[in-house]
C-alpha cells in the first residue's frame, strides 16, 4: 500500500480531506463546493474589514427592497 493517496492532501492555507462520498462526487458537486467556500472567504473578509450592516440597517433595506 506503499503507492495509495493519502487521505488528505495540503493545497495553500486549506487541507482538502477525501470523504468516502467523494467517488460518487460530479464535477458540478465539485464547483459547487469550491464556489460555496469562496462566498465564506469573501465574506469572512467583508466582516474584517467591516464591510457589515447591523439588523436594524439590513431590515431597512429589504424593506425599501421589497417596496419596489
């Protein structure tokens, strides 16, 4: 078993793990989780950077958002 592939392997700052599912995976599987990890990157930033509404400002703006 000298030649198997590890069970995870270490891509940048992200350890991507095989999951017994991942045989059965599409390619539509697969984008679909790297575009979801993407949106929580990019918002993760946003909240760093403080790029952020509170309740009471996100209320607000649905509300003129339904309206129209």
């Amino acid at each position: 078993m000298a030649n198997a592939t590890p069970p995870h392997t270490q891509t940048g700052s992200r350890k991507v793990t095989a999951s017994p599912a991942a045989d059965n995976s599409t390619l539509e599987d697969i984008q679909y989780h790297l575009y979801v990890l993407e949106k929580i990157k990019r918002g993760r930033a946003d909240v760093e950077e403080g790029r952020v509404y509170t309740h009471a400002e996100a209320k607000q703006r649905l509300r003129r958002w339904l309206q129209e």
